[in-house]
C-alpha cells in the first residue's frame, strides 16, 4: 500500500511540475548558450599571470570587461541611429563577439 502512495505522488509531482520545468528550461537555456564564453577568456589570466600578481590581473580585466560593456551600449544606439535599421545594433554585437575571437587568436599565437 505505501508502495502505492510512493508511486502515485511521484506521477503527481512529475506532472505538476512538467509546467514549470519547460518554463525553467526555456529560461535557462540562452543563459546555457550565452554563459559558457567567458569560461575561456578567464581561463587565460592564470595561464598568462603569476600567481603573486593574479589579483591584480583580474582587477584589471574586470574593470575594462565591465567598462566595455558600459561603451558598447551607447555605441550600439549610435549605429542603430547612424544606419537606421534596426538590425544594426546585432550586427555591431556579432561583429564585436568576432573581435574578441580574433583577440583570443592573437592572445593565443602570442602566447606560444
């Protein structure tokens, strides 16, 4: 009998929750695509710093990384403004994530 409750309040749970956990997969799901990026890019700072001089390495990247994103923005707006499409600004993004390949590339041959 308990048997019974067990497996009947599992197909409960399963099927009450079946909602939320589409809702919380489609949620998560960009954030999967977008998130892993920057695992590489903060992977190189111990690779290309001593240890004694880490922290200010990543002190130094996390200001220009978040002053960037703070530039980015506006410079997105204008060439929204300058080209009038509303594409613009994705274009920009997309060209942008090229450069930091690129960057990463050079990082990379440099680094060899």
């Amino acid at each position: 009998m308990a048997n019974r409750w067990v497996a009947l309040a599992i197909v409960f749970v399963t099927r009450t929750s079946m909602g939320v956990q589409f809702q919380a997969v489609a949620a998560a799901a960009p954030l999967m695509i977008i998130g892993p990026p920057p695992g590489p890019v903060m992977a190189l700072l111990p690779r290309a710093l001593p240890p004694e001089r880490l922290t200010t390495g990543f002190s130094v990247f996390y200001t220009v990384f978040y002053l960037m994103m703070a530039l980015t923005q506006p410079v997105a707006g204008l060439v929204r403004d300058r080209a009038g499409d509303p594409a613009a600004p994705i274009v920009f993004a997309a060209a942008v994530m090229a450069a930091t390949v690129l960057g990463l590339a050079v990082f990379r041959r440099v680094e060899c």
